[in-house]
C-alpha cells in the first residue's frame, strides 16, 4: 500500500521509513505514542509534524505488520 507522508530511502536514516520532508523516523513517532505521549506533546517536539503525519506513522506500522508471516515457536 502506498503511503503519501512517509518515505523510504537509503540516502535518509540508512533507508529508515522516515516521514517525508522531515528525518523523523515512523519508529521515533511510535515509540513516543507507546510511551504514553499524546499527538499534541509529539507535535510539541517536532514542529514541522502536523497530525495527519501521526497517523500516516501507525497507517504504515499496521500495514506492515499486516504483512508480516506469523510463526510460532
């Protein structure tokens, strides 16, 4: 699935999916959710995120994971 606000290339993070225009990395904007933050304290950090970026990070998180082989040990 394509994802307009987030980009991936390997001139940016080491290839990390980043959002775009920014060298904010979906993983940073997850891991302060999951911490507890709100989307108004993460767009307090880092300016130039706008709240549909938020979204865009977890929109591409789930779809990654959507893809992802389950295994059980």
């Amino acid at each position: 699935m394509a994802h307009e606000r987030i980009e991936i290339n390997p001139g940016i993070m080491g290839g990390k999916p980043v959002i775009r225009g920014t060298r904010i990395p979906v993983e940073l904007v997850l891991r302060k959710l999951g911490t507890g933050m709100t989307f108004d304290a993460v767009l307090a950090d880092h300016p130039r995120l706008r709240r549909e970026d938020i979204l865009a990070a977890q929109a591409f998180a789930a779809d990654y994971l959507a893809d992802e082989e389950t295994v059980y040990g």
